[in-house]
C-alpha cells in the first residue's frame, strides 16, 4: 500500500558499476536475497553509516574497509539476516563472506564491503553465502539495478531506485541509485540502504562531503517511527568513466550539476522509503521555517513527526490540529512565544498567531487531510532557518505489522 | 481494559479538604463534569504545572494565582474542554469562571484555581459552569474523594485514587488523592491531573519542594505516548488541621514520615495513569541503572519506552530483545560501549555484554512477555546512577481510540 510509488521505469546503467543477484536461501527458498555490486577499477568509494552505537557487524567492518583501503571493489549485500546484536561471531561471519568473495574474485577481502538487512540476534547463514556467491558474479551486468533493487528488499512492497542524467560539455554522465526501505522492517529490525553510483570522476574527499551533505537533505530528513536501526548505510560510487575531467573541488559547473543530480536521486530514493513505510496511507511534509536555528526546526519538525497523536490522526484523516500545536509545545524551544506561531495544513491555515485561525473551518481542514499527499507547515517566526523533513502516518497496519509478523 | 487497576476502596477524608461534583453538561448532558474543591482557612497550597509552550489558559491563571495569592481557597475543575489553543479568550473565560465562583463565595478571584481537560480548541462554555457552581457547593464534603475521582474522568476508565494514614506522635495524619489519565486523552489532547491533600501542617517552601520531588519520581517518570500535553497540573494541600506543629524544615521524623506518606500516594496516583493508559494491554517498568548520570539512565529509559517497535512487541507478548538494544543504542549516549551492556526481561537475562545471554531461550523470554506485568531492566555498567519509568504497549485499541474517536 505504498503511497503514491511505483515501480521504477528507467534505471540507466552506470559505467563501470555492475551488479548481480543470487537466491542464498537465507529465509526463504528461491528468493533472490544476495546482490554483488562491482566497482571498476579507478573506481572512488564512500559511505556515510548508523549512529546506533549497537550497529552492526557489517557496519563496523564496511567502516573499517573504507577507512584503511582507498581500493574498494565490490559490495555485497544480504537480506533476511541484519547480522546485528550478534557480537564476536557476528564480526567473524562478516569476515568470513568477505574472505570467501575475495578468494573467488582474487582480491584482499578489504576491498569488499559487506551489508546485512533483515532479523537482529540470529547467526549469519554463511555458509548458504558462500555457496550463492558464484551466481552473483555470474550475474554481473550494469543493466541489472532494477532486479538488485528487488534484491535488496525485505518487507519494502515495491522495489525502489532513481535515475538521472545530464549533458556536460559533450559527454552525458549518468548518477543511478536504489534503496530499501526504514520502517524497522523485517519484523524485528530494519535497515535502510542506499547505494548510488556515478560514471563521473570525483576526487575521494569532494565525493564523501556530496554524500554526507546529500544524507543530511534526504535519508536523514525522514523518519517512520523514529527508530534508528542498527544497520543503516548509504553508498555512493564514482566510477570515473565518463570521460570527462576529475572533479577535485566542490565548485564550478560540472560539480554544480552532479551534486542536483546526486541530491535529487538521494532524495527521490529517500521518499520512496516513506512512501514504502510500514502501513503508510499517507506521504506527510513536514516544513518549519522561520526558526532561529536549524537545530530549533529540526527538533519542532520531528516532534510533530514523531507524535503517535499526530500520526494516528493523520490516519484518520482528522484536521486534530490541537495535537499539533501541542507536539509544537512540548518540542523544547527555548522561551517559544507561541502567540507568533503560524500552522498551515497545505495551503489552508489552521492557526494563526498561537490561536483557532478565525478563517479557519473544519471543513477545509478535513478536505486536506482526505488526500493522500499532506504538507503541514509551521511558521515559528523568530528567525531565518528553515527544515523539511518526511514522514508516514500510524495506521492499524503498522501495529499489525510490527505487533504480528514474528520470522 | 486497565491493567491491574480497581476503584479505590478506601479514600480517607483529609480534614479541612472538601469536594463537590455537579453536572454542567459541557459534553454530554447529566454527566458529573465539574468538581469543586475547598480547602479551610490557614491550608497552604503549591502546584506543578505542564513545560509545554502551548499551555492552556487555566494553567496560566493557576501559575499567576498561585504566584500573587498565599491564601488559595477553592479549586474548580471541569471536565469536556481543555479551554487550550483558545488565546485570549480562552483566558477571558478562565477569568470568568473564577469571577463567578469568588461571587458566589464572597472571594477574591485570585482565591481560585481553575482546571480545565479535554478537547483543545473550543471556546469553554462559561454559562454552563456558571450554572452548576451553586450544586457543586452544596454537595462540598470531605467524604467525596471518590466521587470526584469520578468527576475529573475524561477516557479514564477507573477513577484513579489513592490514600495513606499514619500515625505520629498520638495523631493521625492523612495523605490522599486523586488523578485522572494521561494517554492524552479526551480525544484531542489529554491532561494528567492530580490532586492531593494532607492535613499535616506544612511550610509553603517545604511543601513545594515536596511536591517537585513526589513528582519528579512519579507522574514526571510515567509515559503513554511521548506526548505532553498543554493542561497537566498536580496539586498539593497541606490543611494543617492534624493538630500537629507546622513542618517548617526537610528534616526530622515527622517529615520523613509525611514524605514518605505524599511519594507513596504521588507513585500510587501515576502509576494508575499508566495503568489505565489508552489502549494499554500491558503495565511495564523500565528500570535503568548503572548510568554515569541520571539524565542519561532517562535517556536509555525514554528512548525504550517511547520506541514503538519496544511498544507493539510488547504488545503482541513478543521477546523482540533486537528491538530493546536497538532503542538503547539510538539513545544517544556519548562513547557507549555496547559491550558492556546487560538486559533482563523480568528476571531473564536476555542480554549479556551486548549480546544474546548463551543461557536464554526463547521460551524464557515468551513466558515473560506473556505477563501483565513487565520489567525491563537495562544494566550499562558505566556509572552508579539509576532511574525507573513506567510506560504502556501500543495496541491496535490505541490507534482504534486517537484515530477514530472524535468528538
């Protein structure tokens, strides 16, 4: 019941990035549950990871990999099992489906970065890994980001990737991505991945500062439930193969239209998440402006966001714009004067100056909140920053979801 | 449905502290919905009021009563409108609700407390209180506790009490009181109320103190849902009429004795907020120790509490300890070694050093979710400090009741 997202149409190839797909049989038969991506030689690799000090073993050995090796060949990438909670024998198995794709591909194993998506606590299948690993490198093609963003998912209900090109001087250089979905899927923990990929040339340091300013205008701009998981990671790759110049600083045109078109496939791959949540009917913006601080929008933004009141109103589709302005309340600004605060839901203001906007009728109020697509913005006036974030609504589904489903 | 919660049976009189319910028919017609309180001459009076910026307009008044006048006489509480969200007339009409009751008992105004829960955003219908005010006078007694238990409900299915009697010296000292529920209720925005009497003599200043540390340990560590709301006020009243000598200093064993007396009753009265919270299947303690600091003990606490992956497990009896570490790994400690980190679900260790405990077993843990009762006990092993909270699941009923109730 994804809102408002369908099935990618186009994912263009991206030269020098293939990718492969194989059935492990980690939890169920057949389903192909093993993707391999390839980088090409020349190939610059970053990655931005969890917070969560529980991560997971392929998180800290992803981090390790790209920390101590500048020669990053390929990633792979499990679901069914987040390999998380799983101390030592969790980093050993992690290690082990490194080596084991290394010995088949003649590589160090710290040119492989591995991912894990699916159930905390239960021990890495890595022995179904291993065997599948030949599949996937016999699979490898650039054209195969569609069935690799089928791969990757575990509850997500619609595979999920965004593709763009541009012209630049007389070369088109393509950014293409895929992601799955964040709404702790699985049932037990989920993960968010994102992988992006590149044929233009960026220096290392230039490339890690697009990701990280890339994540914190999308995947860290949204949330379902507000649960960080333990194994989230976003991967964005520079194959270098278009031909055209390196980029070595974060300016001119060149890098201009690589960082919209890196932005804007972030972007794309971060709402689909939300548009993919877990029980989601509605896709729900959330704009503050007028804050002192973005840290102040932020906190009054995911307040909002994050109220199970809010959210089980937006469900309902009820103007309950009391709930509102009380998640505003208790959001911990600083001296609020909340007889300046403005609360639109689309463009129909619902509160104007603290108070019941006197224009106000419940009958426009409840024709915004029917569709399915909703903005609610909140003018704080008391500054000049501004935040948008993206968020799900909390339906009866999301508790069976989470409450029933048990692997 | 609340979980292990019956009326009070016994609520003791608190000499010099009288109440009186009427019907003013603010929502439905004939329900008890407005209930005045008196206390004698000479009883000192302190409160704690709700942090939320959006605070509604009978907090405001009580703040500035409680501020300019030592000689509180009355308070009126209604139940039905939450006179929050309501700006200056809402103020406006708190004003007129004390006018008319400072009339009808020759007072000054500032004499007055009013309260107000239940829905936000409406205008509060004065002229209904005011026509009720005379009946609740006539029916001012001490034996009315339960009664106005009953008065002050909004969703609250039980009427939350609770009473202690001891003796010190040759006299009787009575501590008792009574709450209404906090799920943010009503079903716009909800209000955590409590009221508690002793006739022990008390200083102002030490009675106040006493109030914030009863609260800070009990209706400041209980949460439904993470969400404040505009109208939560608790109340203390110490009449002075045991016959007993003014407690002017936080020492001795008189005090020790009142303390322990006015924490208990404080607990009682929080812990049946929870108990009844909405939707709630489940009663569960989060119990945080060995924390560097006791606001990073409420940190793991609140994160855990307020996760609703933790939430529909615990609903749906599952022992999902990944999604327990998880909430603990996002709560945003500095350098947390999640080595070091224990967790036990009753007295089942789940957790050992941040990993499954060898010794557990699912059936352990199963047995455990099975129960009413839960505790979850979180050991970080990096400090002496410690903290406890109490917290609902998140049940289908929860969003069945703020999604499709509206009134």
């Amino acid at each position: 019941m994804a809102v408002g997202l369908e099935i990618p149409s186009v994912l263009y190839p991206v030269k020098g990035f293939k990718l492969g797909i194989a059935s492990a049989g980690i939890k169920k038969v057949g389903r192909k549950d093993l993707v391999i991506m390839q980088c090409a030689e020349g190939a610059t690799v970053v990655g931005v990871f969890t917070r969560n000090a529980f991560c997971a073993a392929p998180v800290l050995l992803s981090k390790e990999h790209l920390a101590r090796n500048t020669n990053i060949h390929y990633f792979i990438t499990n679901t069914g099992n987040a390999n998380a909670g799983t101390g030592k024998q969790g980093l050993k198995a992690a290690i082990d489906v490194c080596q084991a794709l290394a010995d088949a591909t003649n590589l160090d194993k710290e040119a492989i970065l591995p991912f894990s998506t699916g159930v905390i606590g239960e021990p890495l299948p890595v022995e179904k890994i291993k065997v599948a690993i030949p599949e996937a490198l016999n699979d490898l093609k650039e054209d195969n980001w569609l069935k690799a963003a089928e791969g990757i998912m575990t509850t997500d209900t619609t595979p999920k990737g965004a593709s763009i090109r541009f012209q630049h001087e007389d070369k088109v250089v393509t950014v293409t991505g895929i992601s799955k979905g964040a709404g702790m899927i699985c049932p037990n923990m989920g993960t968010m991945l994102g992988y992006i990929a590149t044929d233009a040339d960026v220096a290392k340091p230039v490339l890690q500062a697009l990701l990280e300013d890339a994540t914190n205008k999308s995947f860290n701009r949204i949330t379902i439930d507000g649960d960080t998981s333990t194994n989230d990671s976003c991967i964005l790759v520079a194959t270098g193969q278009a031909d055209l110049p390196t980029i070595n600083q974060a300016q001119g045109e060149y890098y201009d239209k690589l960082k919209m078109a890196i932005f804007s496939v972030a972007m794309e791959l971060a709402q689909a998440i939300v548009r993919d949540g877990e029980g989601a009917t509605k896709f729900v913006t959330v704009e503050v402006n007028g804050g002192k601080t973005h840290q102040e929008c932020l906190d009054v933004a995911y307040a909002v966001a994050h109220s199970p009141l809010v959210k089980t109103a937006l469900f309902a589709s009820d103007p309950n714009w009391g709930r509102i302005v009380a998640a505003i309340g208790y959001s911990k600004l600083e001296q609020l004067d909340v007889s300046k605060v403005d609360v639109f839901l689309g463009s129909v203001q619902i509160v104007s100056e603290g108070e019941r906007a006197i224009s106000y009728t419940e009958e426009q109020g409840s024709a915004v909140m029917q569709q399915a697509e909703i903005t609610i913005r909140i003018e704080l006036n008391r500054g000049q920053c501004r935040e948008v974030i993206w968020t799900t609504d909390l339906s009866h589904e999301y508790v069976k979801i989470n409450a029933e489903y048990r692997t």
